[in-house]
C-alpha cells in the first residue's frame, strides 16, 4: 500500500533557549515524511526552488521516500519559515514566512501518488490541499493538518478542505479558534458535524486526544529531559499516527487501532524534539521506535484496586 503526503517542503531559521539554526531542513509534508517512512511507502507532493539542492533530497531518499513527485521550479526559491521559541516550548512566534514556489503552485500528481491508499494533507494553504484531495479519489484513509495562519487568512477554503477528509489532526488552541468552542470535547463535536470522522488534539508537551464516534483516548507526551527543538513534532506525530493507519489495510479503521496509532505518532514527535529540525529522525532506528512504544505502555498503565469509599 502508499501514503502520499501534500505540504510544505522547507527552510526553517529556528532560535529555541538551547541553539538556533540558521537555514535547515524542514516543512510539514518533510517532517512527516521520515516519520511515517517507517511505517509504508511515501510519496511526498511539493515544489522546491533552485536552492534545494543534493544534500536536502538525499535526507529523504536515506530513509527510502519517494521524491518523484518534487517538482523544481527553475529560478524559485523555496518555501522558508522562520520562529522562536522561549522557555515555554508550547508557544512559538514566527517571524516569517515566505511562500516563495508554493504562491504559484498547482499541484499535478503522478499516477502513483493519485492511486494512494491513505492521503495526508500537511499544512499548507487550504485550496492545495483540496486541490490534491481532489486527484486521490479512491483513498481509503484521508486526513488533514493546518495552521493559524491559514484559519485567520484562508478559513472558507479550510472550511471546505476539512469537509473533504476523514480525520482533523489541530493543535488544541486552534481546534478552539477554528470552532469558537473554548471546551474540547464540543470542539471536536462541532468538527464531527463538519464531516470528519476523527478528531485529534495535539497538545504539546501535554500530548494528545483523540475523538471517535466510539469515544475518547489521551496519551501525554513521551517524558523527556532534553527537549531542544520542538519544530515538526506535530507533523512527526501525524507521520506515525497516519504512517500506522498505512500500514494496517485489512483492519477496521475503527477507535482501537486509532488509539494504537496515538502510541505511534507519540514516539515519532518525542523523537523529532529531541535535537534540531530533522536531525534526530533522519537517524532514528525501528529498534528505537517499538522500545519508546513499549515503554509508553508501561507508563500509562494503571491498575485500579476495589476500595471501599466513603459516602
Ligand atoms: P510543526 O512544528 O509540526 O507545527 O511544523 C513545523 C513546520 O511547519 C516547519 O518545518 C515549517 O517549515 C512549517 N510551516 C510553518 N508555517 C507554515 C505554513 N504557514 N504553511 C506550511 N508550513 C508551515
């Protein structure tokens, strides 16, 4: 089976209290790439301008993701984005964003990136994404990330993107400012009624929710000591989350394998934030994966014992 991934292919300036990277590697569809290259085949789906060069397209060749479906752009530049991080690793300014390739881009899949079995529509302006929903007809699985920036400056077009897909994977903040709906729970209600089936709260350092129709799952966040650059932890996350979709095709895609995915995407994004950009994942080993797995069962099994409360 495949799993082809629509967003952004980037250059990231980051500052976080522990270092700053001038110029990087990064981008939505990027981050979770290697992510959900774990997981199944992926195709990634984006424009890169003159200045992508060898070194970025062998980051995602290394870990076996298809770039057919880059399309270079002679004499673009491409996408960058730059933020800052302060001690609170939850909050993030950005200070620029620079669309560059992605302003003129009209996107034309290959026929294999069409013929998809789950589609991933990463951050980026909403009317690419539906542009992209639309050529993928026969995906049996589709989900869809966004941003602020596109809810306060795109919101009809993101509107009718998120009618289009299966599953909404938002941070907390902006499941709130999407719906106007300050508690969770009827957030995510309201989304339902929109069309998607799935909901997923990304919730930081806190972790994250999901919301079916069979009902309701949290995972926190992986513990970390070191946390040092929290760019593409949610894009990671939905690289495991929808990588482990993938890679199940003959199951029912029903609550309790989304609430395995959760376990996944929870590893993948505690990966990613361990050091900057995409440096931890481009490295990381299946090995590595199933231990932090395992080890996130452990920490989030409790046994009640029968007590006799008081009235
Ligand atoms: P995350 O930390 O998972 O929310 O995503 C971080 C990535 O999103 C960075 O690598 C950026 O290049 C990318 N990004 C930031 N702003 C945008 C935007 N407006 N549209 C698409 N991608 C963006």
């Amino acid at each position: 089976m495949s799993l082809t991934v629509v967003g952004s292919i980037a250059f990231d300036a980051v500052r976080t209290p522990f270092g700053a990277r001038e110029r990087m590697l990064g981008g939505s569809a990027v981050h979770f790439s290697l992510a959900a290259s774990f997981f199944d085949a992926v195709r990634v789906v984006g424009p890169v301008g003159d200045d992508f060069g060898e070194a970025e397209y062998e980051v995602l060749r290394g870990r076996g993701v298809d770039t057919e479906d880059i399309e270079h752009v002679a004499g673009g530049r491409t996408f960058f984005w730059s933020g800052v991080y302060g001690w609170d690793l939850n909050e993030r300014d950005t200070l620029d964003t620079q669309l560059n390739v992605f302003a003129e881009f009209e996107p034309k899949l290959s026929a294999a990136s069409r013929a998809c079995d789950v589609l991933f529509l990463a951050n980026i302006q909403p009317d690419l994404q539906r542009q992209v929903r639309a050529q993928c007809e026969s995906a049996r699985f589709v989900a869809l990330d966004s941003m602020n920036l596109w809810i306060e400056v795109a919101r009809d077009s993101l509107l009718a993107a998120i009618s289009e897909v299966d599953c909404l994977i938002l941070n907390d903040a902006e499941l709130r400012q999407l719906t106007e709906e300050p508690n969770l729970v009827r957030a995510a209600r309201r989304i339902r009624e929109w069309g998607p089936r799935v909901v997923v709260a990304k919730q930081g350092e806190y972790g994250a929710a999901l919301v079916t129709e069979e009902g309701f799952f949290a995972l926190p966040a992986f513990p970390l000591e070191t946390v040092v650059d929290p760019t593409g932890a949610g894009d990671s996350f939905a690289g495991g989350f929808v990588g482990y979709v993938a890679a199940h095709p003959g199951e029912p895609l029903g609550h309790e394998l989304l609430c395995r995915a959760m376990a996944y995407g929870t590893a993948l994004a505690s990966f990613n934030v361990e050091e900057f950009g995409t440096e931890r994942v481009a490295r990381l080993t299946a090995v590595e994966i199933a231990a932090r797995v395992a080890e996130l069962g452990r920490i989030t099994r409790f046994v009640d014992k029968p007590l006799a409360l008081r009235d």
